[in-house]
C-alpha cells in the first residue's frame, strides 16, 4: 500500500481531518494533502511524524 493511501485511511478511522492532523504533525495542511494525493516532488515523506500520530 502506497504511504498516501494508509495516511489517509489511519486519518479517516480517527475521524480526523486534514487540518487537525497538520497541526499535530506541525505540517501545513497543503502538505497533508500533496501526502494523500500523491502530489510531493521527490519522494522523501517524514514518516518518523506521522507514525507515532497515527499508529
């Protein structure tokens, strides 16, 4: 599973939104969704943040 997807589906069966999830993560919410769409140049996502968040 691409690291978008399961970001998204871990974000959604918390019942968080995009902005909430930025906030912890201390990301911007444009951010999170480039994560989720697939939309970042380069490849290089600080998973190390949104693993402890998410679980």
């Amino acid at each position: 599973m691409q690291f978008g997807i399961r970001v998204r589906e871990l974000r959604k069966q918390r019942r968080m939104t995009q902005q909430k999830l930025s906030e912890l993560l201390g990301v911007s919410l444009s951010y999170i969704s480039k994560v989720e769409n697939k939309r970042l140049n380069g490849g290089d996502y600080p998973s190390e943040k949104v693993r402890p968040q998410t679980g």
